[in-house]
C-alpha cells in the first residue's frame, strides 16, 4: 500500500511497514495453533485415558478423566474466538504489505499468489475452527450425556485433518516472511541497515 496515505493519518510507519513496531498476526498465529493442538491432543488422551492410567498413578498425579475433556473444550473455544483477531489482524497487515515482484516462493509462486491463498486458507481454517467448536459443544453437552467418553473419533481425526492443513497453511505464510520479507521485522533492519541490537529495544 502506498505509505503516504498512511502518513496521512498521521501516523508513524514501522520498518516491517506497519504503523506499529513488531506485526500482530504472526503471534497471534502461533497463539491459535498452541490452542487448536493442546485442546484436540487432551481429547486424544482423554479418549485413550484408561490405557494410560497407569502412568498417571506412577507419577503420582491425581486426574479425572473429565480433567482432560474439560482442558480440550476450553481450549477449542479459545483457539476459535482468537482465530477471528488472528485472521482480522492477518487481513490488515497483508493489505499494507509490498513484498517483491520479482521472486518466487519454494512452492513456485509469486508473492501476490502467496498471499491469496494464505489468505483464503486462513478463511477456511477459521469456518473450520466454528465447525469443530460446535461439534465439541454438541459432543460435550448433548451427545456424551450417556457416555463416559465425551468426544467421537471422528471428530479427533477431523481435528488431526485439520492440523495438517494448518501445517500447509503456515508454510505458505512462512514463505512470505522468510522468502517475501513480508512484515518481518529484524529482515526489514537488515536490509535498512539498521542496527537489531539498538532498534528492538
């Protein structure tokens, strides 16, 4: 985006672009895959709970089987509601971004095309995200009312599904940090010149 728009809010440019010093979206992004995982990885051994017991009991650590599921949903409707301000904050900063024209990505991929499908990715995780939240709450507070286990297979490997499609889609936003240089800070200083010891400060 031209920045002389931008300077006419009267606002001062960062070096990565951005009126702020360090991008929002990348760190909300690892925020929402640490949650996505922890919550469908408890689920996972709150399903195979009784096969793992015993080591519990070894280690002399007091858990419920519920403890899990409970850790597992809390941490699915966290992963989603910050999926709406990591997609958001993703959108803006992509919208100022001017990466080169002239490179590609390993994919083969101009950075314009990088971007689209990053972007479209992140769409269709955060609808998948809702998906899986409303099936974890439907398992949670309807379907499991008769079982001791209070979340399907089906709906764990949909979630290990889901994992591997973030991992393609973090490799394309990767791309454009590393490869496209976009709003990544330190490689911004660098190719300013700048000093990472004094600006970062």
């Amino acid at each position: 985006m031209n920045s002389e728009l931008i300077h006419q809010l009267n606002v001062e440019i960062g070096a990565n672009g951005l009126p702020y010093t360090l991008p929002i979206h990348p760190n909300l992004v690892h925020l929402t895959i640490g949650l996505f995982i922890i919550g469908i990885t408890f689920d996972i051994v709150g399903v195979l709970f009784p096969m793992q017991k015993w080591v519990f009991k070894f280690l002399a650590i007091t858990v419920e089987r519920a403890n899990f599921f409970d850790v597992g949903w809390y941490n699915m409707v966290a992963a989603t509601g910050i999926t709406f301000f990591t997609v958001a904050a993703g959108f803006y900063e992509m919208f100022l971004a001017s990466p080169p024209t002239d490179v590609k990505s390993a994919w083969g991929m101009p950075a314009m095309e990088t971007m689209l499908w990053h972007g479209i990715g992140g769409v269709i995780i955060l609808a998948l995200f809702v998906g899986m939240t409303m099936w974890r709450g439907w398992q949670r507070f309807s379907w499991s009312k008769d079982y001791d286990v209070e979340v399907q297979w089906s709906y764990l490997f949909a979630g290990v599904a889901i994992m591997f499609l973030m991992f393609l889609h973090g490799t394309l936003g990767a791309q454009l940090a590393a490869e496209f240089g976009v709003h990544n800070t330190a490689d911004r200083l660098l190719q300013l010149g700048e000093d990472l010891n004094t600006m970062l400060k």
